[in-house]
C-alpha cells in the first residue's frame, strides 16, 4: 500500500497539479474556484502501546498479549494489557492509566494461582484523581465436586496507583451464594459512586458511598419496562443523563433519560433507534453534549437529540476508529483507540488530542464530490491517502445515510436518487447493489468509464473480466464499474442439477412437471413467492427491459412461466408462517431433505473458492455438486451482483481526469488482489486468488499426510477440516475441482442483478392479482407491459 501511495502522490503532482483540467467529454473547461472544506481539526497521537500480533500456525510461540479493556474521558485514559502463555493460560495483567496531557503510569494486578481458577478485571472508572475497576474472582475450592468461590470486588486507587479501599460487591448488594451480580459501570459525582449493574432482577443502578456503604437504588426504566443502560453521565447543573435500551412487552425503543436526583424529576427523549447517539453520547465539561459516529463529532441538542458536526474526520485526514471520544476544559477533543495495522501484523494503541484549525489555516483545492448511501465503511484511508498526496484536489465526501429515519431507513438512498434527477451528480458516486444505473442513462448523466480505461497508461480493457464488464454494459458503454463482485445461481447434486442448466424459463418450468412423486425443486420454506419473483425478473432485467429506449417486452411465454414458477412457491417462509414453534418443528426431518433426495436445490451466492464446500454439509456423503445459473429467455442465467462497491463518475463535472485518479485506487493490482470479500474484477488478482486456494489445499493435503484422519462423533478429520456427526458427513475441504468450476463461473457469468425497484414494485403489485386467484395471466400481462411502458416513457 505503500508503494501505491508513493506512486498516486507522483501522479497527482505530474498529472493533477496543472490548474486547469481537459475533460473527457468537451474541451478545456472554466474550473470554478478553489474551497476550502469545514470542521477540519488537527491531531496528534502519542503511541502507548504496541501489541506483535501471533501466528497461530506457528510452533515456536511462547507468550501473548492483548488488550482487554480500555476507558477514556475527561479525567483521562485506562487500558488493560493481559499476558498469557502459548495455550492462552494467565500469565499477567498491567494496567496502565493516565491523564491525556501526562505520562502513561501502571500497576500489576494478580492472576490467579492456579489453572482451575481465573480472575478477570473490567468496568472501569476514570476519577479526577484516582481510578477504579472491578474484579472478578472465581477461586476453585472443591475440585471434586467443581465448588467455586464467587467474589466480585470494586478496587479503589489513588492516582499514585495505590490501592486506597476495597468494596465486596456481593457483601454489600447482599448477593446469595448461588446469586448473581455483573457491573457494566461505574461513574463518581462528588463523593457518590453510582453502579449499574446487573443482578437476578435484571439491571439496577444503585448509589454508593466512596467506602462502599450502600445508598439508594435510583428508578432509570419506566415502570414495568427492563432495559439496559449505554452510558451515563452528569451535567453541569448536576443531573444524570442515562442513555438506554428500553425493553418493552409491545415494543423496544431507545430513549435518552434526565434524572434529577435531587428533586426526583425525570424527562425522557426518544433516540428513534439512533444507536450511535444513545452508544456515544456524553458531556463537555461546560455542559454541552457531544456524540460522535464513524463520519465525525457532534454537538446535541438537549431537547430534541439534533446534531451539529463540529469535527469531520475526512476533511481532518484522520482514519476513524471506534472509541470514547472527550471534550477537554480547553476545547480540545481526545480519545484512546487501538489501530490494527496487517503490514506487521500489529496493533498500536495510542492518545490522540484533536485541536480546531483556523479556517484562515485551511488551503483552498478544488473539490471533488464523492457520495455515497452506505456501504463505504473502508474508504477512509483511500480518501485520505488521495487528499495528503495531491496539492491541488481534495475528496469531499458527502454519506447520505445522514438522512435516514427510524420511520424511513432509506432516506438517504431516496433524496440522492432525487438529488441526481435534479442534476446535482456528485463527481464520484458509490453506490452497491440497490443502486440502478440504467434509470439514468437516457438522461446522459454518468460517464463512459471506458473513455478513462482506453486512455489510461496504467491498465487497459484486457486486465479485466470480459464477462464483467460486458454484464455492466448498458449498449456498449460502461457506466459504472464495481470493485468485485458474488455469483448467483442454484446449487444441487451434479447429475440432477445439470439437466436445469441453461434452460428457458419455460423449458425449466416444464421440466419442474416431470420431477418424481414426493420431490419438490426447492425445499419447502426456503424460497418465497416474492423471493423468486424478485430473483428472475432482476437477473433476466435486460431481456424484458430497454431503459434507453424506453421499451418493455413483459406480456410473452417466458414472463408468464416466470409467474408460474413463482406461483409454485409458498407466500411466507418457514420462520414467518402462523403457528410456526422453532422448539417443536422437526428439524432432523427438515435438514434431511436434500440427503433423502426430497428436494434438489438451494439459491446460492458464492464470493469466494470455497463456495461449493460451504453448502456440502446440506448434502449426503460425497456427493459431487455443482452449481448452474437461473433460467432465463436467452438461456444464459449465470448471474452475478455488485454486492459491494461499484463505482460512478459524473458526466459533466468539472473534474473528470481527477475523479477517475481516485476511481483507480480501487482498481489498483493491490487493492484489487487485498480485498477480503467477493471476486476481484481484474484478471490478475482473481488469478492471485485462485492461486493462493490451491496452494492452501496442497498444504492442507500436507498436513493430513503428517497428521492421519480420524473420525468419530464431532472429531475434525485432520487439516481436511471436515466433520463426522452420527455418521453424517457436514463438511469437507475445499478441493482443486471446487476451485476450477467456480473459476470457470466467475470469468463467465454474464448478467447483472439489476436492482430497479421502481420497476420491480409494479411487477410486484399486478401479479399479486394473479397470485390472489383473482386475475388471470392473460389479463395481468398485458397490463404489467402497459404500465412499465408508461413508466418508462415518462422517466425520459
């Protein structure tokens, strides 16, 4: 990665420094000024820890570390650092503490002295001046009879690391010896400390006093309601606020609690299911409340939870991590966060204090817009990577996910869906599955990314999947390209499941009629009516729909046998149908259908080599499987979905050459080949893949071949990672044969699921008549081509 940096920081000052850009689509342009970008902050961290991640397969490891647990707020930070030997037994704990502007302290905390015993440490307390934590102590007295004795302390210490008292948690809540008790927090307010804890009545904060006497329990839920509390803080004018996961009998709900301890006033606000407020919010030391997500920091209103950002992590050039975040007396933000870095296999844990830049400070670039409704949880480091080595661009990233509702979870895709009608097209957008490119087409608002591949230096048409690329395709012309992608099909036993390959939908359908007394396709719940309908009218998309021309070929044979086969299934899964008890259904009945021979197929989606092992354990005993495509008009049904990032550049930006600079990192021979999930879309890097699967197997065959198989009840069958259970055999490796047919897929699957909705609810609602009993085929079709022909007309 870091040879890529070096070479897109060359690329920018020798391609991107010029202060005018030739785009791909007119001549020179008039570029619009150069901005500066808001809520910037500057960080500096201070390395505390580093932990040398082991290799499990790696004989010679004597001793691990890791860290357990860590704190961070006003007052300052805790970690826990535990050691252990090579089999993962205690060897030590360290605690370290300390204030964010002062020196990392520790203390050494006893394990326990024999294997049959532990002793564990959490829920810590950061104080002005001192800290506490809770230890938990389970100490084997009878080994005969497996007679612990339970002891659950609370540990106060002095900022000297001196242990000043120590409270018997069970003593003092009165716990019974077959009792339980859990504290999540612990929070001190003046000389008050404030523990929520679990017990055998559910959740429970109580008051205590510094020497453990205990003082009131104070109501948090409303009555009859159990929930959990998040966090818990006081104000500056010395009311709590407890953030909590309410439970309720009718519903659940999030809710954001006022107490006044003093007059016994409560308020609550609802969250509306906004779980990165009710995790993260918390107090400044003037009063104001923060919270903060993966995006930045924000300020909260206290009477209606509306949010302001303050600090942008991007616009920052900081990679989020999941952490406390804290407001210092000063105003400048601070938080303790461990990052895993895979270069070296290592993770570093660090202070880093945030201090806001001057907008005077801030240099103006032009801005590149990039947007995105979800599923950019990894893009950070790209977008900062671009940022630090260009001088004249920088990535604005807008995620509309900001807009979505607890009442409308999709808001966010809605208003960019409209924001792009409207023609605010950001230069780059990300989209995934449920984004559908050819609505847009007619209109001429994205761009023809072969115009960048076929004039860029650094790759060509070639080092991609042909068949990937073609299934993008929109009349020639690629309008978006996804970063990898997961085939789609139907898994069976080899010799049934291939005499449905590469059928009509009526041919499949008529085939479905000669299926033996007893044995059904599918088995009974795993595929709906509406699961099938979706699923053959989105793979087969362009065979019935011409978004550029506006046509639409829905009333024919091929769509009337696609609702046909959908009739066959049932309304409601398994798990949704009335009267179904997961306790009392027989299970063992239904597992075994595909081992009786009762049902043939499973719907499959496959992103990596050992996707025809991963659905063995369904089947008998060495049954060779294989997988096919759905049916489909032009009988090529192997199909495949851009399930994760697929990626758009505007058509009429200002910026092209510099939007696709960025476009490229994604596509990079690095990136490409590192990516955990899914198949690359460059040829070289599926190639690394299947490469490195191979070679897995032949050093699986290595060790089975020093180790010797065995079987028995649950026994793992050496490096073959398969299992016996009762004789019946759940899974095996992964084999060279697996890996040459779903190769072969990969390079040939040809269609893309095309997630329209908008097209999709229509199919859906007019066949619902059909479905019904109320409406014949031949009245529904006509009418279904009607409709979407309208549809279509007017979205010209």
């Amino acid at each position: 990665m870091k040879k890529f940096t070096r070479v897109l920081a060359c690329a920018c000052a020798l391609l991107l420094a010029t202060g005018s850009l030739t785009g791909c689509f007119s001549g020179k342009k008039k570029l619009p000024d150069k901005q500066t970008v808001d809520h910037v902050y500057k960080y500096e961290q201070k390395e505390l820890y580093k932990i040398a991640r082991q290799d499990d397969d790696k004989k010679d490891v004597t001793e691990r570390e890791d860290i357990y647990y860590t704190l961070s707020d006003v007052n300052g930070y805790m970690f826990l650092v535990w050691r252990g030997d090579k089999n993962y037994n205690d060897i030590g704990y360290t605690l370290h503490y300390g204030k964010f502007d002062g020196e990392d302290k520790s203390i050494e905390l006893p394990v326990a002295e024999d294997a049959d015993s532990y002793i564990s440490y959490g829920s810590f307390a950061r104080f002005e001046e001192g800290f506490a934590l809770v230890e938990q102590r389970n100490i084997l007295i009878d080994k005969e009879n497996y007679v612990y004795d339970q002891q659950s302390n609370l540990l106060i210490y002095g900022e000297d690391g001196i242990l000043q008292s120590t409270v018997d948690l069970r003593k003092a809540f009165g716990v019974p010896d077959d009792g339980y008790i859990n504290v999540e927090r612990v929070l001190r307010h003046d000389d008050t400390l404030y523990l929520s804890y679990y017990g055998d009545n559910g959740m429970v904060l109580q008051t205590m006093s510094l020497d453990g006497t205990l003082g009131k329990t104070v109501p948090v839920f409303p009555d009859g309601a159990d929930g959990y509390m998040n966090n818990m803080f006081f104000t500056a004018d010395g009311k709590m606020i407890v953030s909590a996961n309410i439970y309720g009998t009718d519903n659940s709900k999030q809710l954001i609690i006022t107490l006044d301890l003093a007059t016994g006033a409560r308020t609550e606000l609802d969250a509306k299911n906004d779980y990165r407020l009710v995790n993260s919010l918390f107090a400044g030391p003037d009063g104001t409340f923060y919270c903060s997500d993966q995006n930045g920091i924000y300020t909260v209103d206290p009477t209606t939870l509306a949010k302001t950002e303050i600090l942008n992590y991007i616009n920052s050039d900081y990679i989020y991590a999941y952490g406390n975040y804290t407001v210092l007396p000063d105003g400048r933000i601070a938080t303790f966060r461990g990052n895993y870095n895979p270069g070296d296999n290592a993770s570093t844990y660090a202070v880093t204090i945030f201090t806001k830049v001057p907008d005077s400070e801030i240099t103006p670039k032009y801005l590149i817009t990039v947007a995105s409704a979800g599923y950019t949880y990894d893009l950070q480091q790209q977008i900062v990577d671009f940022n630090l080595a260009s001088d004249e661009y920088r990535i604005r990233f807008v995620d509309y996910t900001q807009y979505n509702t607890d009442d409308d979870p999709d808001a966010g895709q809605t208003r960019l869906g409209d924001d792009i009608l409207a023609g605010n097209v950001p230069d780059v957008l990300i989209a995934d599955q449920q984004f559908s490119v050819s609505k847009y087409v007619s209109k001429g608002l994205f761009a023809d990314l072969y115009t960048f591949i076929d004039k860029d230096e650094s790759m060509k048409r070639a080092d991609f999947l042909e068949n990937i690329l073609a299934g993008c395709e929109i009349d020639g012309k690629l309008y978006e390209i996804p970063t990898n992608f997961y085939i789609q099909g139907l898994i069976g036993p080899k010799e049934t499941i291939d005499t449905f390959r590469d059928l009509t939908i009526r041919e499949f359908v008529d085939k479905l009629s000669t299926l033996p007394e007893g044995v059904s396709f599918f088995r009974d719940g795993d595929v709906t009516r509406a699961d099938l309908l979706q699923s053959l009218f989105l793979i087969n998309y362009s065979n019935f729909i011409d978004r550029k021309t506006g046509k639409c070929s829905i009333n024919n044979d091929e769509c009337r046998a696609l609702l046909e086969f959908a009739k066959m299934m049932p309304e409601k899964s398994l798990w949704d149908r009335d009267g179904f008890d997961s306790s009392t259904f027989d299970w063992d009945a239904y597992n075994n259908q595909f081992r009786d021979g009762k049902a043939i197929a499973e719907t499959i989606s496959i992103g990596d080599f050992s996707g025809i092992r991963d659905y063995s354990y369904s089947y008998e005993k060495n049954t060779e499987l294989d997988f096919i495509g759905f049916p489909a008009p032009d009988h090529a049904g192997m199909s495949f979905t851009t399930a994760n990032l697929k990626f758009l550049v505007s058509a009429k930006g200002a910026f092209p050459d510099a939007s696709w600079e960025f476009v490229k990192i994604f596509l990079a021979d690095d990136y490409q080949t590192n990516q955990s999930w899914g198949f690359p879309v460059k040829k070289a890097a599926l190639d690394a893949k299947k490469q490195a699967m191979l070679d897995q197997i032949k050093e699986n065959e290595k060790n089975r071949d020093e180790n010797g198989d065995t079987t028995g009840d649950g026994i793992i069958i050496g490096g073959a990672r398969a299992t016996m259970i009762d004789d019946v055999y759940y899974r095996r490796d992964v084999t060279a044969e697996d890996v040459e047919t779903v190769y072969g897929y990969a390079c040939t699957a040809k269609k893309q699921f095309v997630y329209d909705t908008s097209l999709f609810d229509i199919i859906n609602e007019e066949s619902s008549a059909y479905f019904a009993g109320t409406k014949t085929l031949d009245e529904i079709l006509p009418l279904m081509e009607s409709r979407i022909t309208i549809f279509l007309s007017e979205g010209r």
